[in-house]
C-alpha cells in the first residue's frame, strides 16, 4: 500500500529519498509521488479516507471516519441548472454520511501527514495555521499522542478547539500579528533540536491527502469532472485535483481530460487571482494592493495566504496552466449570501471558504459561463459547525503563551524548554 517513488517536475528525475521533505538537488519544484499501484482499488473496509491508501504516502491507516463525500443536492442543481452538478463535502454533516469532526478538509492532510510521521516520532510537528489547519492536526493528535505545536495569529484563537480534553500533547501559540507572522514564528520553531515542519504544499501527504477529494468525486461519478470548483489560500487543493487526475488518467478508467480548475479567491485578498489573469508567473506587490488591510477584510481568513505555492515548478500556475480553466474572486456579500442559500436548501453552515466557492458557481450558472451538461464538481471544503457543537461538543484548546511577531529565537527556546 502506498509505495511510490518520487518525481522532480522540472527534470523529471526519480528521487530516492526517506527525508520528511525531499528535493531534487538542482531544482525547488514540489516533488510529485509517482505510486506503484497504477490502477486504484477503493478499500472501503479501511477507516475514511484510508479507503484510498494506494495513492497516499502512507504505510498504516489511522482510526478515522473523516473522509470526502461526494453527491448529488436535486434542489441545489435545479436551482443552478447544472443537473451534473457533484458535492464532494469534508465537514461534518451526518445527513449526508459526512463525519470530518473538526469541520474541514484540512483533516485529509492531517490523518496521512501524521500516520507519514510514524519513524520520526521522538519529534514535534510544527504547524503554522490560520485556524482550520491547526485544528485539523489538533485533533488528530489528540486521538494518536503525536507531539504538535501550532502557532496561529491571535485572531484565530477561537477556532482553535478538538472535540475531545486530551490536549496534552498540544502546545498553542498565538502571535499578535496576522497569518503572515505565525508562519514567519513557525519556522523559527522549526530551527530548534527536535522539531519539524509540517512543511505545506511540499508536503506530499498534505497534496494527496486533499487529491482524495478528486479520488471520492471521480469513483462516484465514475470519470473526471470537467470542471472543480474550489476556494484557494494557498491553492494546495488545487494542485492536489490536479496531480489525483493525472492519475486517474494513467489508471485509465476515469477519462483522459484533465478537469478545468475553477479556483476562487475572497475580495479584496486575491493575490492568485490576480497574478493569474494577467497570466503572471510572478505575485507581485500589485497582486496584493494594501495587503495588511485586505487580509483581515475578508470574510474568510482560512484564504488568506501571502505566499502561496504559485510559481514553484509543480505549483498552482504550472497546475492551471496544464488544467485550463479559471481564477475566479467573490465579495463578501455573495459568499454570505451563498452561505445562507446553502443552509436553507440543506440546513449545513459551510464554512466561509465553501461558501466562497458556491458563490462563484452561482454566478458561473447566472452568467451561463458553465455549459448545463457539464460534470461539475464543487470541493465543499468545510461545514457543520452548528451540529458539531450540538451532536460532539467542543473543548476549547488554552493558549500556551501568547508572542509578538518579532520574538527572538532564544525567548522560543526557553518558551518551548528547549536546552
Ligand atoms: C485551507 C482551506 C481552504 C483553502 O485550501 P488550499 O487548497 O490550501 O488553498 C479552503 N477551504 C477551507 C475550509 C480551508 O480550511
Ligand atoms: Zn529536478
């Protein structure tokens, strides 16, 4: 199960490595894994999305049921015309078999980045996050004794809770500064004895974890969507879609067409976006107008990322560029107003991101950009908060100590205890 060997993007060179992270030694592009199995066996007797181990990184499954469902919502494709129209949803929404206790799909990195983990547990993951990150991995330590430490922006300090009291192995940091600087915290962290980097999208447990939503959508359906619908911060979603269909295609029963991405940005934070369609490799400081204020204007802070995996060789540019399709961006009041469309048609509070991504495939239906026959899958990236508190309950996780942006490294030592 899971064996593969890795691929370089940009010389096509096969990588023996064991590191956590492994590179090419010329090159930056994000690794690709290139696994043995080509033909994928849905495993449906292994716990959630360990259903597909074949095409995870992984040796051992760990006890989940957090998987992506995919489905169809008659009054959702009737009210947008798009009778093709597939759900595939990470959150928590027993109606519809969804059981991803933490809300988002952040889980489908969380589970196989800590079972990858299993020879190097003597260390401590370090996990920057705006909230759904940091929560997703929580709980999964929570449930395995995995060591974590997350560092999240003070205002995300609220999203931060599992669902079970076992907060022992978790130390949360919160830093008075945005995203920006609790990643900028992280890796500092990451510089002491012991500690490791979670390491985002060149994590490749992280990638195929969350391609295992294009996986779930296309055995459902039973062939790749022509087009995926998600929203983007640091576009890892995007390029996971992308890697899982080229397997699919290789596996050969799922079609040979690529899906076009439709990737979605929250106005006025939309650096990709932007970038994108003025087919700029580059993000420049004009992608990114008045950041420090765009950022906390959103509606959704999860999307908030300044610099995402774009122009890396195997990144979201070379995955756009490949898929075809379009960067989309949506304001506050249409992501709201999808949100609430959402839970009266199925009684599910989406997540800001999810909601985000619907408004823009109800203005994609309203302005006909969408052919009615097309297959269309919308990545419902999170939800269910109201019924997790009512049907799980949720425990809040303490701030461990609270750091300015600029903390030196020696105040992180003696913080963490490390001599
Ligand atoms: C992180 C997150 C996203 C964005 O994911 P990326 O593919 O990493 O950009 C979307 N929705 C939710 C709910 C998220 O937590
Ligand atoms: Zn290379």
């Amino acid at each position: 199960m899971g064996e593969y060997q890795l691929n370089c993007p940009a010389c096509s060179e096969i990588i023996f490595s064991n590191d956590w992270l492994p590179q090419c030694s010329t090159h930056s592009g994000l690794l690709r894994a290139e696994y043995f199995t080509e033909q994928l066996t849905v495993r449906s007797n292994l716990p959630g999305m360990f259903r597909f181990i074949d095409w995870l990184p992984v040796q051992k499954p760990i006890q989940t049921d957090s998987r992506p469902v995919t489905f169809q919502c008659p009054p959702i494709s009737k009210m947008l015309g798009l009778p093709n129209l597939w759900l595939t949803f990470t959150g928590w929404a027993p109606d519809f078999n969804c059981y991803a206790k933490t809300g988002s799909f952040k889980e489908l990195e969380a589970y196989p980045t800590i079972s990858r983990l299993s020879n190097l547990r003597d260390r401590t993951l370090v996990i920057a996050s705006a909230g759904n990150t940091g929560r997703a991995f929580a709980q999964t330590a929570a449930e395995t004794g995995v060591n974590v430490v997350l560092v999240i922006p003070e205002s995300s300090v609220s999203s931060l809770w599992t669902i079970s009291s076992n907060h022992e192995n978790i130390t949360l940091i919160s830093v008075s500064g945005d995203y920006a600087d609790a990643i900028s915290v992280a890796s500092k962290i990451c510089s002491l004895d012991g500690y490791i980097p979670e390491g985002g999208a060149k994590n490749i447990a992280r990638r195929d974890g969350m391609g295992t939503t294009m996986l779930d959508a296309a055995v459902t359906i039973g062939r790749i969507p022509d087009r995926y619908f998600q929203a983007v911060g640091s576009g890892t979603g995007g390029i996971a879609a992308w890697e899982a269909s080229l397997r699919l295609m290789r596996d050969g029963r799922f079609g040979q067409t690529l899906p076009k991405l439709n990737l979605v940005q929250n106005q006025p934070f939309t650096p990709m976006a932007s970038a994108w369609n003025r087919r700029s490799r580059t993000i420049t400081a004009e992608d990114m107008p008045d950041a420090d204020r765009s950022v906390s204007a959103v509606y959704s802070p999860v999307l908030t990322n300044r610099a995402p995996p774009y122009e890396i060789s195997g990144g979201v540019f070379d995955a756009m560029t490949a898929c075809g399709g379009d960067f989309h961006s949506v304001s506050n009041s249409d992501a709201k107003a999808a949100f609430k469309i959402f839970d009266e048609v199925t009684g599910v509070d989406l997540d800001p991101a999810a909601a985000v991504a619907l408004a823009v495939l109800i203005q994609a239906a309203e302005n006909k950009t969408i052919d009615s026959d097309e297959t269309v899958v919308l990545n419902l990236t999170g939800g269910g908060y109201r019924r997790i508190a009512e049907d799980l309950g949720t425990v809040p996780i303490k701030v461990y100590e609270n750091v300015p942006p600029e903390i030196s490294l020696d105040k992180l030592r003696s913080i963490l205890e490390v001599f």
